[in-house]
C-alpha cells in the first residue's frame, strides 16, 4: 500500500510539473494584495489512506523525495514567496514541489535571489557618476542644437554675397600713424592701407620701370601719394602677403616668396602682375571710401575657368577693331563687359591702373587660391616629358595667362604672325604714332613693336624658366625673312635682338637654310640661345645638330647650361605637298600613303635625334652643363579636314620634345587629345613608309627644299605686307597731323 501511495504521488507530480511553471508565472504577476489563504496540499488526502499501525511512518516517502523536491526549488528560484522559505511548511512543508507551493500560497511580497538579481538601493552613491554623466551629456547636446538653430537664424538675415558684392566700405585714416600700414576687410578680401612717408614716395619714384616685371609709375597707382590702398591677395596663387616685410620694404608672400615694393609692385619671385589697386575716392582728408565694384585681372581666374570650357556656340565672335584676336574659347572681355553692365551696373575698367586680363591664380571670392584646371597639357608634359608651346601671339600679351594656366609654356611666333597682329587691330596704333613721329622709319618701327610683344611675352613665362632651370618658358622672336641667304647678316641681326629683347628667356629664330647653317653655329657660339626654325628634311635637321654642337664647342665657356636650343620640324607642311605627288602617282599604293608621310619621317628624325645626342663627343659637353637641342613639332594645324585634327600632335609625344600648336590643334587635344609615348612606339612601320615612298620615286631631300622655299617666301611675303600696311598707316597719320 506504502508503495503505491508512493506511485501515485510521482505520477501525480510530474505531468504537471511544466504546467504549474507557467501558471506559477502568471499567477505571481497578477495577484495585487490578495489575502493569504492557507490551503492544504492536493497530496495531504493521502496521509490518511491507511490508518494501520503498518501504515504510521511517513519518513521513507519524504526521504525519497528529497531530490525531487530540491529539483523543484532550482526551478523556481527568482519567483520564490515568502511561504517557501524556510519554516512555513505546509504538507509536505520544504519537500512539497516550490510550484505548487507558489500557487496554493500566494503572496505579495516578492523576495529576489540575490545570487541572480544584485540590486541597488534607491540613492546609492555607486550610482551617482553615472546619473550625472547621463544628465551632462543630454544638457550638452542640447545647447549644442540649440546654438546650432540660433546660428542658422543669424546667417538666413545676414547679406547675401550679390548684396554684399556691391557694398562699400568706409575708413577712417585719422588713426594711421606714417609708415604704417592697416589691414581692413572689404568683400570678404583683404585691404592693404598704408600711409607713405616721405622717404617711402621718394623711394617708390626712383625705381627703373624697365626692370620691372609689370611697369607701373607709382603716380598712377595712388590719388595721394600719401596713401597706397591695394587689394591683399598676391597675384601668383592668391595668398595673403606680409605687410612691411620682403627684400623692397613692402610686402613679402611665404606661400612662393613674391616680393612687393612699397608701391605694391612685384619685384622678385613668381607673381606675374602688381597688388590690385581697388577703386577708391577720399570723402574728406581723413575719411576713405572704397565703393564701385571692379574686377581686377587677377579676380577674374575664378569665372576662367568656366569661360575656357565655353563651346563656340556660346563664346562671341565679334570682334571690334581695338580688340585682339581671342581664341574661340574665351570670351571677348568687351562683350563681358557689356553683359555686366547691363545686368549689374558693373563694368571692367580698361585704364592703367586696372588692365584686366583673362587669368590669375587667384579666388574671386576670397582670395585664398584657386588651382587652375588641370588639362591634357599638365599631363602631357608632367607624365610624357613633351613640352606643349603656343603658336601665337598678339596684344595684348596678357592673353596669354589663360594658356599658361591650361599648361603652355612657351610661345612661338613668326613674319606671319605678328602681320595678322599688326595689320587686324588697333591695340598697337598708340605705339605706332609715337614711333613716327619721333622720325622712326617703318621698319625700325616695326622692330620696336614686335621687340615691346616679345619683352612683355618673356615676363610672363619667366617664372616657368626659373622652375625649369632654362628648359622651358621661352620666347621665340625671328630674325628677319630677308636675312635668309645671308649668313653674316643673320648673325648680325640675332645678336642685335638679343640684345635689344634683353631678356634671358627669349629664343632668336634663325631659318635652316643652307647659308644659314654657319650662322646658327656663330650665334650659339656666342652664347645665344636659337630656335632653328623650317627643317623639313633628315638630311638638314642633322645639319643643324652638327652646327650646334660645333658653336657649344666653340663658345668657350666653361658653363653651358644657359645656352640651349630648339630644332623646329615642320610636319603638316610635309603632307600637304606629299598627298598632291602621291595623287599625281594615282596608283593604290600610292594613295594608301597620303597623310602617313609626315609623321613618318617625324619618328625617324626622333631616332636620329637619340643618336647624336650620345656618345664620347655629347658627354664631354654635358659635364660642362650643355642641354639637348630638342625637337620642336612645328606646323602642327591640320591642313586636310579629312584628316583627324591632332595627326600632328597625338603621333609625336615623346620625352625631351616640344609640340607648338596654334589654336586650332591646341583646343583640339585639350578637348580629346591622348596622352602617350607614341613617337617611338613603331619605328619600323615609319621606317617602312619612308623606304615605300622612295620606291615610288620620290626624293625626300628635293621635297625638303622645295617646301624650305615655299616657307622662307611666305615669311618674305608677310613680312613685305605687313611693312606695307605700317606704310600706309604712317601716312595717313601724317595726312591727319596736317
């Protein structure tokens, strides 16, 4: 009977074991206050099942159970009440299943294992670096969104930059002590303002304007020569100079040690141009407005950039007869003008003291330096080592910032250039009249004009012949057309304009003709450094390595790094009368040849190239610091529209080369030019071309001179016609002075 009172309680138990966990659960949950009821365990009704003296001990079934009731109790621990502590048993007491007990029991007192729940009395002071942190973190970023919203609110009532774009400002110079200079915030760009003493005017009147970079007499920087008033902003990269600092007494910029003088002129260093002077009047004697809105040269780099990217759709064509010739890609600085005038009641001011060109390195916002945008030409000459040159130039000079900006770095010109110059504007008729009228003969005049393009030229890319120590940044200026059968003549002539040009950067064009040869070696010889110009044959262009080589030979001077020199190649040239032979052939294989033959011998003359400048007789040269003659791609426009528009560009990069392309073929390799070593990529196949036009009977020495003649009388042409035009300009002057 013990036995089976025993069964039955296990098998009473277990069954509902789980089930009495999840009501225990919900039970203690939701019992609030309920009176304690003692109830008699479900099992009790069994301690009396047999009433036999047999049946009296109970302790056998408890001490069997012990386990399973301490197994019960690990199931409940965290929910236990305060009835299955120890001391309250009911039935069973501690051996009674805790669930049950729970159940039948309930209370509203929860006790907590603290094996499991370690708990913190209500204001511990463990707990107080934690509540403070919590509460300093949230006034924080309360106050940081709160001063956030309050500066927004400032900002959307301050001036918008079109408002303060003409605002003026007012200075008091009643404080400025003699020899002192104030800095004042206008437009978001510094204001230099210094008050001159008297040494100060003397020492800014008794400079040289021919050894300035950009001459400018100080009465014409200042309305009192008390005062100098200029915009802050250095006009190489747009830095902020230091005031009374620098070798001249004026301003010193660390950025690339530019030095101003105490007139605001550059005199040393990379700056290309002056401090701007702004426009400004004097209210009274003590009182400054700086007021109109002006643009000077080196503000407008920053809408360059976007003007240089303009299609010829949206550029102007105009062109009045006092302006120069721009590229299609710039905007005529009139029509810009015009539009600003008309929309803003602004305009460009075209006198001495505000000559605006196209670019400078500089923020129009806030002066802090813009980096012009980098183009194929950067790339051509920093990743290939070909330095891309222009084939122009005209007044004014300052056209030319934008294409050193785009990466020129140098200029070419010619008889022809300087005749479209002189003859289709009127920016040189000032110079012209003065020239006359002084007793200059046309010629003579002619010569001052082009020497005055070619100086301003060389101030401009003088900073890049300093940081390439003579390898680049030059100037070529031609010695004249007539002078090309005449050796002595020529060098006579090369040795007046280097002299006259007084620049260190200017290369003197000497043509390669055969009388011409020997020149070209007396001139380099004499330390000049030449820019042989109309090779259109191997055969001549090893000629002029051999006259170079002689005249470094023959200089005698121990230092030969300053005498350098160019070799130009005409390409285009070659395949314009090439493709006419070829067509007159009319066989296949000839016509399969037109537009190859050019490039062709321009790979060979590369090979040959390498090969005269190495060996016994070019090292003994370089320890004295002799420089290679370079190769000069010249006649690089296309003159076939059938033919791509950079054939005579993209074939012919290589190291140690330059390309000068007019604008034509510049813009076009900007635009989608390649960069790649191509010059040498396939010699055989030009080796090729050159051996399949001999075999159609075809002397490349004979087209060579031929096309040297065509070239010397071209030059001889313009050059008579622009003389010409000069002529009849001085007389009608003259008839006007009458």
């Amino acid at each position: 009977m013990m036995m089976r009172v025993r069964a039955t309680a296990i098998c009473w138990i277990r069954p509902v074991e789980t089930k009495m966990l999840r009501i225990a659960g919900r039970r203690l949950l939701s019992v609030q206050q309920r009176s304690s009821t003692a109830t008699t365990f479900a099992l009790s009704r069994d301690h009396t099942i047999d009433s036999s003296p047999a049946a009296a001990p109970r302790s056998a079934p408890s001490a069997d159970l012990s386990s399973f009731n301490s197994y019960h109790r690990s199931l409940t621990r965290g929910f236990a009440s305060q009835v299955l502590t120890q001391g309250n048993e009911v039935g069973f007491g501690s051996e009674v299943a805790a669930t049950v007990e729970a159940v039948k029991t309930p209370n509203s007192k929860i006790v907590y294992d603290d094996h499991n729940h370690e708990r913190y009395p209500p204001g511990d002071p463990s707990k107080r670096a934690f509540a403070y942190f919590v509460l300093s973190g949230g006034r924080f970023v309360y106050a940081s969104v709160l001063r956030l919203l309050v500066l927004k609110l400032i900002v959307s009532m301050s001036a918008s930059k079109d408002v303060l774009a003409l605002a003026s400002l007012e200075v008091d110079l009643g404080s400025i002590e003699p020899g002192t200079t104030v800095t004042v915030k206008w437009r978001g760009k510094p204001v230099f303002i210094r008050r001159r003493t008297e040494d100060d005017i003397k020492l800014a009147n008794s400079v040289d304007l021919g050894t300035l970079r950009d001459p400018q007499e100080d009465a014409v920087r200042v309305k009192n020569p008390e005062w100098l008033v200029v915009v802050g902003v250095c006009t190489h990269l747009g830095c902020i100079p230091l005031p009374n600092a620098g070798d001249y007494g004026g301003w010193f910029c660390p950025c690339h040690g530019s030095h101003y003088d105490i007139s605001g002129r550059i005199r040393k260093g990379p700056a290309p141009y002056n401090l701007e002077v702004p426009t400004y009047s004097f209210l009274e004697e003590n009182k400054l407005l700086i007021e109109e809105h002006h643009f000077p040269r080196f503000f407008l780099m920053a809408s360059i950039s976007n003007l240089a990217n303009l299609t010829p759709a949206t550029s102007t064509n105009s062109r009045s007869s006092s302006s120069s010739v721009l590229p299609r890609s710039f905007l005529n600085l009139r029509s810009l003008n015009a539009k600003l005038s008309s929309s803003s009641h602004l305009s460009l001011r075209h006198n001495q003291t505000s000559r605006p060109s196209l670019f400078v390195r500089c923020s129009a916002s806030g002066g802090n330096g813009s980096a012009a945008k980098r183009t194929t030409l950067h790339d051509l000459y920093e990743k290939e080592g070909q330095s891309p040159w222009y084939d122009n130039l005209c007044r004014p000079v300052t056209d030319l910032l934008p294409f050193i900006a785009r990466g020129v770095r140098g200029v070419t010109s010619n008889p022809a250039i300087f005749q479209k110059a002189i003859s289709t504007s009127n920016a040189y008729n000032d110079q012209f009249r003065t020239l006359v009228e002084s007793g200059k003969d046309i010629e003579s005049a002619y010569w001052e004009l082009v020497v005055k393009d070619i100086q301003d030229a060389c101030k401009l890319f003088e900073p890049i012949y300093d940081q390439t120590e003579a390898e680049d940044g030059y100037v070529s200026v031609e010695v004249s057309p007539r002078l090309a059968d005449d050796t002595n003549g020529t060098v006579e002539a090369a040795k007046y304009l280097h002299k006259v040009v007084d620049r260190r950067n200017v290369y003197i064009k000497i043509p390669a003709t055969a009388p011409c040869i020997p020149s070209i070696r007396d001139v380099i010889a004499s330390g000049i450094s030449v820019n042989v110009t109309l090779i259109f044959s191997i055969a001549r262009y090893e000629a002029v390595i051999d006259a170079y080589l002689d005249g470094l030979e023959a200089s005698g001077l121990d230092d030969l790094s300053r005498v350098t020199s160019v070799a130009s190649f005409f390409v285009s040239r070659v395949d314009t009368l090439m493709d006419k032979m070829l067509e007159k052939i009319g066989t296949p294989e000839a016509l399969d040849l037109r537009g190859k033959a050019a490039v062709a011998q321009a790979a060979l003359a590369y090979k040959l190239y390498q090969k005269k400048f190495s060996g016994p007789r070019w090292e003994a040269l370089v320890k004295k610091g002799a420089k290679k003659q370079r190769l000069l791609w010249a006649s690089t426009s296309v003159k076939n529209p059938a033919y791509s528009d950079t054939l005579y560009v993209a074939p012919l990069i290589g190291p140690d080369t330059v390309s000068t392309m007019p604008d034509q073929a510049l813009e076009a390799f900007i635009d989608h030019g390649t960069v790649k070593r191509t010059i040498d990529a396939n010699v055989s196949e030009a080796e090729g071309i050159y051996s399949a036009l001999e075999k159609l009977g075809i002397d490349w020495n004979k087209v060579g001179e031929q096309l040297e003649e065509e070239g010397v009388d071209s030059f001889k042409k313009s050059f008579e016609s622009l003389l010409g035009t000069l002529q009849e300009k001085a007389n009608t002057l003259k008839l006007a002075s009458h």
